[in-house]
C-alpha cells in the first residue's frame, strides 16, 4: 500500500498558501508576536488579489511601522507623525485615479493626527485608512497612547491610567463613523485565523469602497503589543481579547446605504 | 471518499519563535524547537505527520514564515 | 500676447500659479496673505487647468498636502503668513529631508508671537537659515514689486524641480497687499502623467510599474553614517546653488562711495533714499539681494573695496546686516537701520541713519 510522504506533499502543484511575494523578501522589524506583520500580509494580499500594485501609493506614520514602506512592495511616502491623511488628501486629490491608503497606529491618528484624521475623514477623501490600535506607543518605549484602557499600565502612567487626570480611552473609530464623508468603519483583529480573514475582507471593502468615491474607509485592527505590555505574545492576545476587545468591540460600525 | 493530507515548511531562519501558530493549530502539529536560530529564537517545528494543510498557522503568523501544501488523498491509499 | 493688469501682489501670485502650470494649492487663512486662497477659489482653476485648490484644516495639514503632492512629481505650493509659517515648519524640514520641490509663500507679518498683521520682514532669519529643525537649506526668493510676485512662481517651480528643494518665496504685508500693474506670465499647460513619469519616475510615488523598483518618500535614515552622507549630499545642491543661483540687483553703484543693503519692500523704500541722498551731494548706491538664499556674498564682498560703509536696512532688528558683516569681513563698518513691529521706514529717516552711523555726522 502506497505512502504518502511529507515529500510527496511538498510540490509546487500542491501550495495552498506563501506569503505574497508583495511583502519584500526580508526580516520585519516587528517584535515577535506583534500583529503588525500579519496586517502587513493582508493588506499586501490584498493588493495582490485586486491586481493594483502599481496603482497603490501607500503612506507610512511614524511609531512601529515607520518603516513599513521597507516592507510593502508599492510606492510609500513616509509622513510626519499624525500627518498622514493630510499626504494622502493630497495624493488622491491630485492622482484620483490611484488607490491611496495610509496606515497608522494609535499616537499617530487618535494623538498628534487627531485634526489630519477628523478632517480628512469630514471631507469625504476617497483614501482608506487602516489603524492599528494596541493602546500604546510601541517604538518609543511603551508610553501612555490615547487608546491605553483605564489602569493600563505603560511607562508614563506607570500605576496605570487614571482616568481622573489622564482621560478616557479615544474611540476615534466610533467617532468618525458619525462623520457623513466617511463610508466604511470597522474594527477588526489579527490574532486567529478567523479575524485574519475577516480583516482581509474589510480591507478589500474598504480599497474598494473608497475607490468608488464613497468617501474615507476606515480599518480599525486592535493588536497587540507584546513588548509593551510586557507579556508573551500567546498571553497578550489573551489579554487583548479579555480586555481590548469589550472596550473596543470588534465588528462592522458603519457600512455603504446600499448595503 | 476522498481524505487531506498537509505538510508545512517553516523558513526557520525567520521565524522569531512568537508560538502563535503552536495553538491555532487544530491537530496540534506544532512545537517549539529546543535549538536556535542565529537571532537567538527557538523556532517552530513539525512534531507530527496529522497536518491536513488548513493554513491557519500560516494565516496568523506574524512574519509570515509558513508555506503550506495540501493534497487529497484517495481514501484507499491511506 | 502678454496680458497687462492691475493687480494685488497676493492675487498676482494666485494668478500666476494657475498659469504656471501648478497641479496643487493648499491653504489655509491668515492675515495679510488670504486674498491668495480667496483668489483662487473665486477663479476655480480645477475647471480649466486641472489645478487642484483646497482649504486645509490647518498650515500644518496644509504644508503635509504640499509635501503629499510632490512626492508625486507635481507642482504644489502653499502660502502663509509668520505664524502659519512656524506651524508649516515641520513639513517645510520633512520636503527638505526627503528631497522634494514646492513653493512656500510668506507673506511676512510682524512678530513675534501672534504680533501684528502689518508688514515686516522679521522672518529673515526663519527663511534662510532653515527654519525647522536639521541642516537643511531653502532657496529664497525676495520679491520687490508685484511682478516678481508673478515672476518668482514660474522661477520659483523651476529651481525647485532642478534641485528637488522647497523654494521659499519671503514677502511681506506691502507688497502682497499693494496693487500695481503686473504683465501676466503665458499659460504653461500642467505636466500629463507622463510627462512627470518620464522626467521624475525615478524617484516619485507614481505607482510602482514592472519596470522599476519601488519608490520612496523619506527622510528617515537611522543609521548615523548613512544620515551623514545623505546630509553631504543636501550640502553639495546647496553649494551649487550658491555657485550658480545668487540673484541680485545694483542701483547707482558705479560711483557710489556708500552703499545701502536692502531687501523687498524696502528695497523699494532706499531707491528714493539714494535719490535724496545724491540730491544732497552723498554718492549712494543700492545692492538689493533677489535671492536671500543664496545670499549675494561676493558683490557686497566686491562692493567693500569700492565704498566707505554700508547701512543694512531691514523691516527688524537685524538679521541680513549679519549676512552683510560676513560677505564685508571686517572690509568697512557695516551697520543697521531697522524698524519693526509692523512700522515701515521712510526714506528721509533711512538718510538721516546713514548720515548719523556711516558717514558721521
């Protein structure tokens, strides 16, 4: 009786999944665990999959994926800090036919960007914007974010955020979505198989959506940040989905009239 | 009747041994290697043949290390 | 045929980007400078030429549209006044940095602080010195009259686009809010698509084609060796910008046994001081710098061997005399006659200072 053998399997007729070769061949910066690099994935297959590689201009933030345009095969403008809806306002006003995106982390848009995001997001710009919230600032050293949860602890509200002095976690997702020039708002997440999926296919949307002049997409994708939370990866999803998630659920927050 | 098999192939050199994938993995086909890559990480590692090639560990791994094979298997040949 | 109107020098800018061939202007309102935004959106350009016009949140969203629409390869500017200038800062450093073309328009107000809504020209330092953080250089463009308001944007896109530099043009409140006749540049139609593909797809974000690598726009370079040489590299455009950009204009210099440095309006205001001057027997003549960056060093270094003292006016309290100072060397006295604060010097007090600080009296 014939054995299949690991060998067997292994043929080039038989691939299932790789990674997208729009993802540069090269080590990511990111810690180990963090979601960025799936979010990078996704996005890229994204592009793949819609065919639009040389129609993307993607704009990069400053924080942790400051770097992304290292990694993403498409032109990328790097932004100042909370400046990138302002780039891409202007990228896709004077390249309309272009598929625009700029991706973000929570300092970057619900912090310093806070007038570009809401702004942006008012006009109706026909960019997407995936935010990747993990409720600090990763590339600084872990400090308090506008989206760190009440008593979180980081390391400029060591004895954790009160609420007293320091304010209450920003939805800026949920804000946006009330704005009429935004036409996709959604909260999604990278750490099963499951959300990675689901993210996928908000990002489709959302590329899709906005190129059809809907206005602003916007891709809110709660992560982790093992390194600044200070536990393993397996553990800050855990976390993550026992605390991140009941403050900022997961799931469509506004979708197209016609839907 | 047909029946899948999977097989995985970990780029151990960059895998940074997060072990996302070790429990995403409905047949528990993962493990984490007791030796080291050159940046210092243990990395993932097949530990069984029960693979059926559903690609959760490589939907979900961060820096997109897993390449995944599937085939069906006549019910016969197993 | 040119075209012959009476104009303001903010609307004669407005105009002349439209003619220009400019892709994008982004704004936003501030005293003495508005009549910029005003104009345009009153005339629409995105009808006819394609011009995109856009009133951003801020200066600073407004700079960061600037810097969005260059990394594209395309012609964009904006306009302020000082303190729109300062917020704008950030993204003025960030276009130098990365190495891309645009104009920026001050239209200079007096300061510091929110100041007053009168001219000045306090912001000397600011504009030629950097302005924002890192070692980075501007090309400064100092217009005097209402047509070099309209000349300086068609200049100002060319020298920006051959040094991929941002251009500042330096006014003030005077020469953007007068009116005076102004010939109109010729329409120059805006770049195609592949038109910028061809002349900047080396480095632009057009799209990444098959055919080259990716692009990108950043001035992010972590490691410090690379950082140095890429600061080399800036440094190497801005010294052939001063071997071969250096603009300037004499008055009455062929005689002249004392020379007055000023620039823009002022400039304006020590031609009738010359002409006072001399009527009163004193060989005066005038250098005024067009290009404040670079800085005219080797004619007033030419100028210290033929005269007897210089008087630097300025709408401040003295920021180009250090320029002067440096390109005399110690040559001869070298001093400055400046008001501020939105005051603007008359040209028998401009006289009087020569008088009483050079000439002795």
């Amino acid at each position: 009786m014939a054995v299949i053998t690991r060998e067997d399997i292994i043929k080039p007729e038989n691939l299932v999944y790789k990674r997208t070769s729009l993802l540069v061949d090269c080590a990511l910066s990111y810690c180990p665990g963090c979601g960025h690099g799936t979010a990078h994935r996704m996005l890229m297959e994204v592009i793949e999959e819609m065919g639009i590689q040389s129609k993307t201009i993607g704009v990069a933030p400053v924080g942790c994926s400051v770097l992304a345009y290292e990694f993403l095969d498409i032109d990328v403008q790097q932004a100042a800090h909370g400046r990138a809806p302002a780039l891409a306002t202007a990228i896709k006003r004077l390249m309309p036919e272009k598929y625009v995106f700029t991706y973000q982390g929570d300092g970057d848009l619900a912090a310093i960007g806070t007038a570009e995001t809401i702004h942006a997001c008012n006009r109706g710009e026909n960019f997407v914007i995936i935010f990747i919230n993990n409720g600090i600032y990763g590339m600084t050293g872990g400090q308090m974010a506008p989206t760190t949860l009440p008593h979180m602890r980081a390391s400029t509200c060591p004895y954790g955020r009160d609420t007293e002095t320091m304010g209450n976690p920003l939805k800026i997702t949920e804000l946006v979505a009330t704005l009429p020039g935004t036409c996709y708002v959604t909260r999604q997440a990278v750490h099963t198989p499951g959300n990675v999926r689901k993210t996928k296919k908000a990002l489709r949307k959302a590329f899709e959506y906005s190129y059809a002049k809907k206005g602003v997409s916007l891709v809110e994708i709660v992560s982790n940040c093992n390194s600044g939370w200070k536990m393993t990866p397996v553990q800050s999803n855990k976390w993550m989905e026992e605390n991140m998630f009941p403050y900022y659920p997961l799931g469509d927050i506004k979708v197209p009239a016609a839907e | 009747m047909a029946k899948v098999k999977g097989a995985i192939v970990i780029n151990n050199e960059r895998c940074k041994g997060c072990e996302v994938c070790v429990d995403v993995c409905p047949e528990s086909v993962i493990a984490m290697n007791k030796n080291v890559n050159t940046k210092g990480y243990h990395y993932a590692m097949v530990t069984n043949e029960n693979c059926t090639g559903c690609t959760n560990c490589a939907v979900v791994c961060p820096d997109g290390v897993i390449t995944v094979y599937r085939v069906k298997v006549p019910t016969e040949v197993v | 045929m040119k075209e012959l109107r009476l104009m303001k020098g903010n609307e004669a800018i407005a105009e002349a980007a439209i003619r220009a061939g400019a892709d994008g202007y982004f704004g936003y309102p501030i005293t003495p400078q508005s009549e910029i935004l005003e104009y345009l959106m009153a005339e629409k350009p995105y009808e006819t030429t394609g011009m995109v016009v856009l009133q951003a949140e801020s200066e600073v969203a407004a700079i960061n549209m600037v810097y969005g629409g260059a990394s594209c390869g395309k012609k964009c500017w904006t306009s302020s006044s000082s303190p729109g200038i300062s917020l704008k800062q950030e993204g003025i450093s960030y276009m130098a940095g990365s190495e891309l073309p645009g104009i920026i328009v001050n239209v200079v107000r007096g300061g510091p602080g929110l100041g007053t809504i009168q001219p000045s020209q306090a912001d000397y330092f600011q504009a030629t010195k950097g302005g924002g953080h890192g070692d980075y250089r501007l090309l400064v463009l100092a217009p005097a009259s209402v047509q070099e308001m309209a000349d300086f944007i068609p200049l100002g896109f060319d020298l920006a686009f051959k040094y991929r530099n941002p251009v500042m043009i330096l006014t003030d409140g005077v020469i953007g809010q007068m009116m005076e006749k102004v010939e109109l540049p010729e329409f120059t139609p805006r770049w195609t698509e592949e038109e910028i593909v061809k002349m900047s797809g080396d480095w632009a974000t057009t799209g990444k084609t098959p055919d080259r690598e990716r692009n990108i726009i950043s001035s992010l370079i972590l490691d410090s060796a690379k950082q140095e040489k890429h600061v080399k590299k800036l440094e190497l455009k801005y010294k052939a910008m001063e071997a071969d950009e250096v603009r300037y204009e004499t008055f009455q210099c062929e005689d002249a046994e004392y020379l007055l440095v000023a620039f823009g309006s002022t400039a304006r205001i020590c031609q009738k001081s010359v002409d006072i001057a001399r009527a009163k027997g004193i060989k005066v003549g005038l250098l005024r710098p067009i290009t404040l960056y670079p800085f005219p060093t080797i004619p007033i270094h030419e100028l210290a061997s033929q005269v007897k003292g210089m008087l630097v006016v300025e709408m401040n309290l003295g920021q180009m005399v250090e320029d002067v100072r440096l390109a005399v060397n110690g040559k001869v006295q070298v001093e400055h006659f400046g008001r501020c604060g939105g005051m603007i010097p008359n040209p028998d007090e401009i006289v009087k200072n020569l008088v009483s600080k050079i000439i002795g009296g």
